[in-house]
C-alpha cells in the first residue's frame, strides 16, 4: 500500500490550545509552565501523549512508568514534546466481576483523553491483556496517529526445574491438586515461582497474543511483541518507539492507514501461527468495528484454517515467551507467512515500511521453538468457528489447545445454570458425570456474567480427573483465558442470557461437538428446540444503576466483539470549543 507523507510543518491540533496570543492561548499554556516547561515545547512541534496503563493493581504494567521515562527520550530527541497521561487500567489477575467487562469502558474513556486534549499522536503504553486493545479501540475512534508498546512478558518461570508458565500452570497444579497428585504446601511454593520479573504472562496467553496482534497489524514496531520486561532491549524499544510517533505525527500516518483489511488479514493469520489466544477474535471484532472494516467470525476461519502453529509456546506447546524472543520471535513467523504466500506482503506498518520490508532479513535461531514448516505444532491452527442448532451466531473452539481425541465427540450434558451452580456441584461425588459427558455453562456471556468472564474452560470433576483423565468436552457461552487450554467450546452466539438456544440445554441431552465439519449441534428434534425456547424466560436480572446498567444495555454479541454499539466506528479528533 503506498502512503504519501503530508508536508511539515504545517499547523498541528495542539496549537488550536498552544499556538497564539489569545487569552486562552495564554491560559492553556500558563498552567503547563507550572511545571517548568520551556517556551520554546509550545512552537508547534507535536505533542505526544503518552498514554499509560501504569497501575500498582496492574502488575503486569506496574514498571511501565520506568519505560515511559525512555518513551520521553525518544520523543525529545526526535523533536516532540512528551506528556504523560494516566489512563484507566484494567488488570486481568484482580479486577472483578472481569477486567473485559471495562475493556469499552477503558476505551472509551482514552478515546475521550485523546480528543479533548492538547495531542497530536499517542504512546499506547500496554500489556495486561484488556489494556492492549482497549487503547488501541481508542486510537482507532479518534484516528490520531499512534503507535504502540508494550511493557513485555515476564521471564521464564522455573520450579523445581521446569518451566512454568504464567496462568497454564496455575491450572495444570490447581488440577493436580484435586486429582491428589500435588500437595498444598507445593502448590503455594509454586506461587513466587510462576512471577519472576515484571512483565505480563510468560505464555502465549492474551497479553502475548494481543502484543503480537499489534505487531502483525502494523500498529508496534517489528519485534517489539517478544522482548522480555527486563530485558535491556525492551528500553531500547521503547524509546525508539517514541522517536518513531514524533514522525509519524509529521507524516500524518494514522491508524486508518495501517489498519486495513489486509492488515487484519495479516493478524488473523499470525494468530494462527503463534497458536494466540481465542481472545484475539473478540478483541479484532471489536477493532475493526472501531475503523469500518466488515470483518467476521467466518473470516477468523477461513483465513486461519490453513495455517499451521509453529510457535512451540505454552499453552499449546512446551516453550515460553523468552524463548521465543531468542528464537528471533514475531518477525521469523511473519516472514514464514510471507514466504508461503499466506501475507499481505505489502501491509503498511507504523514505521513506514510494509510488513514484509520489515522481516524479509531475519532468521530462526532456533527451530525447536519456531519449528520448521514440515513439523509444525498443528497442522491446522486457527480458530475454528462452529455453527449448529446450539450457536446459530457461532462458537469457537481452539484446535492447537485442544485434546485431537475429542475433537469429534457425542457426549451426555451435564448443564450448570451458571458459575455459582459450578462451583457448588462440582466436586460432588455423588454428580453423574464422566469423562465422555459434555460439560455445559450458562449465562456467562457479555450480558450473562456480565463481562463475559474466563470461566469457559471449567476444571474437571476430581473423580475425573482422579483417573488420570485430563480433558473433557466443554460448552459456554464464556471466554476462556489464553494461557488455558482444553477442548473447551467458548463464545456461543447468541449468548444463554439473552435467550441463545444454550439457554434451553437440559441435563440428559446429546451433543455432538464435529470440528472438521465445524458443527455444534444440540441432539433434540426441532420442534422440542422450539418449544424450549418460547417457554424460556430470562435468569439474568439486568443492573440498574451505574457502568453495569450502561454495559448491560448497549453490549454486543460475542460474535461482532462484544463493543457497546455506540461506541462503533471512528469519530474522529475533531477539536471542540474552548471552555475559557
Ligand atoms: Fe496480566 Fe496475564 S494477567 S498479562
């Protein structure tokens, strides 16, 4: 795609507040030198927000005020004017009832940041899972040119000489536990053990996907998605990322020129190679919902499905993300993708070379980690996206994640009305299930948890599991962490709380789950289905009062990316009226 850089210098937004001899010129800059800003910052050079997930509640970010510090070098060296903005962080580990239930809140409140201020391009300064697309969804409503960077993935976890990974290994003990194969006090020594360092999840979770998402979009510098946290060159990478906005706000090369249809094609295809979380389609719905782009859950399919995983990463496979930045990380697979013919070669990227300008001279430095394309992790990566009687608006399921003898199965549903029903039957002895059962939850959809939370790969009956069985088919209407895996059905559309046929599944009834023929289908004649629904009645009482009520009312199906419906397309950074 050809980009033709505007000329410079020209009259930027930010002098509209800095740039004269008004009295409200003079206010907005008076206030500014309180700080002890020079006059000469205010010439009409651009202003770079820097917008940081920083929060003490966010541990994946909390060292993200260090890497802003080298964010403002960049920026000064280039001729920028850097400010630093706080904004609204979601934290995975801890915010309840889900961080993705303030995944819109986030963006909407940076997307108002970004256009009621003095800024002309934006630092997205990310990493836990929610704060990566939360800010990009702003960037991409108000179209002011932005680039991103992420705070980098945790070092490997080691315990007792093996590697742990972030979240993967907190189920595999957690089962493990239950199954009697590992001691409480263990389990707790394990803990220290999974964190090592700041950063995000050390596995190929969300946060790791997401960051590649960024990266296979265009919208981060090539190999900015693998370094680790602490790693020297994580700085490195932040300050050139600062360097890199000040031209791009020079250029005038904003987020609607990187994100195309071609670019989310891109994406989609990386997120089958990595074996990336299921995660990324909701939060790429959601995305190009923000930018004008009709992409679809049938997009996520037929463009994954051919693509096989060759990142060898928990939790579809053995290494972690440190492994995979000395490997030669995100730009060795995007390269693969562009040799096979699988890339949109020419994809334009924030620093101003196509996708594959970027990667056409890197190289594998070790093939037990980004595996060769004649041995790959899974044939079919991808995200295969069922359809049937039992999610009319589709499902998803992970291929890479799950277990290849499940992946055609009937089976007996054993149904939970929702999470608290869970929790409180499954470690009964006495619940009829086994392991050829189908695991079903309700009501854990956008509007059903609400939030939509990462309950979808429910753990297993400790009889179950006490047989040494690892895997079970499980159906909801939840998402399911990145670091989880399982041959776990997640995202069913229309969702349980709003009436969706999962609704009406009872105990004693089959499923037959077939993922080559992508088919997820209720065993019940139709008229019984009819019936069942026209008799159901809702179990969700909708909030009143607050967040909840607004997110309750305006949330969208998993299947368009669960955005407020207001809050789709891009609204530009228009600059309203002074307030003085
Ligand atoms: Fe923050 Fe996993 S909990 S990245």
């Amino acid at each position: 795609m050809t980009f033709t850089p505007k000329p410079w210098p020209r009259k930027l937004r930010s002098q509209e507040w800095f740039g004269g001899t008004s009295r409200d010129h003079i206010y907005h800059r008076s206030w500014m030198k309180n700080q002890g800003l020079p006059a000469d910052l205010f010439d009409g050079r651009p202003v770079i927000g820097i917008m940081n997930t920083w929060s003490e509640l966010t541990p994946c970010n909390a060292h993200l005020n260090d890497l802003a510090q080298r964010v403002k070098h960049g920026i000064y060296e280039a001729g920028g004017f850097p400010v630093e903005v706080p904004v609204f962080s979601t934290a995975e580990s801890s915010f309840r009832p889900t961080a993705m239930m303030f995944r819109n809140l986030a963006s909407m409140a940076v997307e108002e940041q970004m256009r009621g201020q003095p800024i002309d391009g934006c630092v997205l300064m990310v990493g836990c899972d929610k704060t990566t697309p939360s800010l990009l969804m702003a960037a991409a409503s108000t179209d002011l040119p932005s680039i991103v960077v992420t705070g980098g993935p945790m070092l490997n976890g080691w315990f007792r000489g093996e590697r742990v990974g972030s979240g993967t290994h907190l189920w595999k003990f957690s089962e493990a536990v239950k199954a009697g194969e590992m001691n409480q006090s263990d389990f707790l020594e394990a803990e220290a053990a999974m964190s090592r360092s700041a950063g995000s999840c050390n596995t190929m979770g969300t946060a790791s996907t997401m960051a590649s998402m960024a990266e296979a979009l265009g919208m981060a510098l090539s190999g900015n998605a693998a370094i680790p946290a602490v790693d020297s060159r994580r700085r490195m990478m932040a300050q050139l990322t600062g360097r890199r906005i000040v031209q791009m706000v020079k250029d005038d090369l904003k987020p609607s020129d990187i994100l195309t249809r071609e670019a989310f094609e891109n994406a989609i295809r990386v997120n089958g190679a990595i074996g990336g979380s299921t995660n990324a389609v909701i939060h790429l719905l959601a995305l190009a919902g923000r930018v004008g782009i009709d992409l679809t859950l049938d997009d996520w399919d037929r463009l994954g499905r051919d693509v096989p995983t060759i990142v060898n990463l928990m939790p579809s496979g053995k290494y972690l993300m440190e492994e995979f930045f000395y490997a030669g990380g995100l730009p060795v697979v995007i390269k693969r993708l562009g040799e096979a013919g699988l890339l949109h070669n020419d994809a334009l990227t924030v620093s101003g070379q196509t996708a594959w300008q970027q990667v056409a001279d890197v190289v594998n430095w070790n093939e037990d980690v980004i595996l060769p394309a004649d041995r790959p992790l899974t044939e079919h990566g991808g995200i295969a996206v069922l359809r049937g009687n039992l999610a009319p608006d589709g499902a998803v399921l992970k291929p890479s994640a799950a277990s290849a003898h499940l992946l055609v199965h009937r089976g007996r549903a054993v149904v939970f009305e929702d999470i608290d029903d869970y929790k409180a039957r499954i470690n009964d002895e006495a619940l009829d299930i086994d392991e050829t059962c189908v695991m079903v939850m309700k009501n854990c959809g956008p509007k059903g948890y609400p939030g939509m939370a990462e309950v979808g790969n429910m753990g297993l009956p400790p009889k179950v599991l006490r047989k040494g069985i690892t895997d079970m088919v499980r159906i909801s209407d939840a998402r399911m962490s990145g670091t989880a895996y399982g041959t776990v059905v997640l995202h069913t559309a229309p969702e349980s709380a709003v009436g969706g046929p999962l609704a009406v599944v009872q105990t004693g009834d089959m499923i037959e789950l077939d993922v080559p023929a992508r088919r997820l289908h209720l065993d019940i004649p139709d008229a019984e289905l009819a019936r069942r629904l026209a008799d159901w009645t809702p179990a969700v009482t909708p909030p009143q009062g607050g967040y909840a009520q607004i997110f309750h009312s305006h949330v969208q199906g998993a299947d368009t990316g669960a955005d407020f419906d207001f809050l789709r397309g891009c609204r530009g950074a228009g600059v309203g009226r002074d307030s003085h």
